[in-house]
C-alpha cells in the first residue's frame, strides 16, 4: 500500500522490470489511467497468469463478475436495495 505503481510494477516485473515500465509508460502516454496501464503492462508480459476473481470458483469469469456487480437479489437485505430493486 506504500508503493507507488512503478514500484509495483518492478517489483511484480522482476528482471524484466525495464521493458514492462516501459509498455507502462507508453500505456500511459495514450491516456490510461494507472491502474489500467499497469494492468495492461504486466498482462503483455505474461506476468498475470492468474487473476482471481470473487465468487464461486466453478462459475465463469462472466458470472462471476456479473454476481459482484449485481447481486440476486434474495442475497440483498431489504433495507440494502436500491429504490429501483424494490
């Protein structure tokens, strides 16, 4: 939580450090934020191999997403529901 991207970055990138901020740099000359660009960075480098999501492991990517961002809603307390879900 103290460090900056780059750090993170470098230290997530290890020997390939130098190439990766560099695709980090680029991604950010195009106008991304840090967080994208320092996912897209370590993603062309093949240094994500795995992401895991929230949720139910035998689920897919797709409905695990989905599940996070719009809960059934059985699993929402009443007073939790938006006015639009009511």
């Amino acid at each position: 939580m103290n460090q900056t991207w780059r750090e993170a970055i470098a230290a997530q990138a290890g020997e390939r450090a130098e190439a990766v901020l560099a695709a980090f740099d680029s991604a950010l000359a195009d106008g991304r934020p840090e967080h994208v660009a320092a996912y897209e960075a370590l993603d062309a480098h093949g240094l994500l191999a795995v992401v895991d999501l929230p949720g139910d492991p035998s689920s897919s990517p797709a409905q695990a997403e989905e599940a996070q961002i719009l809960p059934d809603e059985d699993d929402v307390p009443p007073q939790n529901r938006s006015a639009r879900n009511q």
